[in-house]
C-alpha cells in the first residue's frame, strides 16, 4: 500500500488539479483514490496533514479543469509517411483493445500524426506506464506534455 500526505502537494498544481477531479469534493477525490486499481489490486491511502482541505476549499476562483498541466505521456507512434494516418489509426485501435482502462489520444502536428498515452502527474509513473506498454509497442518512449487538468481523472 502507497501512503501519500496532501501537505507537500498543496503548493504544487498536482493538488489544484486533484480538486478539479473531485468537482471541488475533496472528500470525493480521497475515496477515489481508495478504491482498488483493478489490475494490481493496489489502492492509496491519504493521509491528510493540518486544515490542507479547508486550504483548498477555500481558494478564491473555481477550478474549471480548463486549466492545463504540464505532465507525462508515453508516445507509441510517430510518423509523417503518406500512410501515418492510417497507421495511427490502427495503433489507437490497438492499443484500446490491449489497454482499455488507459487513456490514449491521437494528434496531427504538422507533419507528424502521434498517438501518445496516459496522464501521468510525475516521470515515475510515466516509467511505471512505458513498462507495462513496451513489450507490445516497442518504439514506445516517454514525452513531457501539457493537457488539460480535466484529463486527469481519465
């Protein structure tokens, strides 16, 4: 079981976009994160340092989830040949069949078609992630990006 304490967080945006997830419950967002991960079996417990809560509760604007983050992702393909489209495509589908419980997108930045995946807060689980994916897509590698704080509770 992974023990976590809210108060280091508390300056960090992590915790700013964990309210976003919890429709600004905090409560909520805690019994989220107790719930057993269903393929590991693991759960996190939170521990809660001071007033953290009522220090969120009591931040001045509401949290939209508009907001973005700077975050990890794995990246399973790039390309800009004349079929990367079509090969995204079938790498989306791919993935999705394999791993239907995490979250994958599929971009077009001139030139490239990408298809990354995951919304991970911190390098670590973006490693933990590129692990589980790597020995069905090879190529994987993990990439720094910004999302939205809503894609979080994906």
């Amino acid at each position: 079981m992974k023990r976590i304490s809210i108060f280091p967080l508390l300056s960090g945006a992590a915790l700013l976009s964990c309210t976003a997830l919890c429709a600004q419950n905090i409560d909520d967002f805690k019994t989220k994160l107790a719930l057993p991960d269903s393929l590991h079996r693991s759960h996190v417990t939170v521990t809660e340092e001071g007033n953290a809560a009522q220090a969120i509760r009591s931040l001045k604007r509401p949290i939209t989830g508009e907001e973005k983050f700077r975050g990890y992702r794995v990246r399973i393909f790039f390309d800009n040949s004349q079929s990367a489209r079509t090969s995204a495509e079938n790498i989306l589908t791919r993935f999705k069949e394999l791993y239907p419980d995490t979250p994958a997108y599929m971009v077009y930045e001139n030139p490239y078609f990408k298809v990354t995946v995951g919304n991970c807060l911190s390098f670590e689980e973006a490693i933990i992630l590129w692990g589980r994916i790597k020995g069905d897509f090879d190529r994987a590698f993990v990439v720094r990006e910004e999302f939205l704080v809503k894609l979080l509770g994906e």
